[in-house]
C-alpha cells in the first residue's frame, strides 16, 4: 500500500499509474469526488504538456 509520504518521492508517471489503478467505492461519495479530482488533475497535465 502506498503512503502520503511515498507519494511525495514518486514520479509523475508512477502517480498517474496509481491514480488511474483506482476507482472510488460507490458508496463513499468523499472518494469518488477526489478521484473525478485527480482525474480530472491528470487530464489538464496531459493538455498543457501538448
């Protein structure tokens, strides 16, 4: 399991695999709002490397 403080020394390409690995529990509407976040985090990234 990964820690707050692993995810400090990770790579970008490390936390963009871990992030897209996750999926919120349905019924947990705190996780499902943070992975739309980083989701969505991940995609604006994407668009200003272009």
């Amino acid at each position: 399991m990964t820690t707050p403080v692993a995810v400090r020394y990770m790579s970008r390409a490390e936390i963009e695999r871990l992030m897209y690995s996750l999926n919120a529990s349905p019924d947990n509407q705190e996780a499902q709002l943070f992975e739309a976040l980083v989701r969505r985090l991940l995609e604006i990234m994407e668009q200003e490397a272009r």
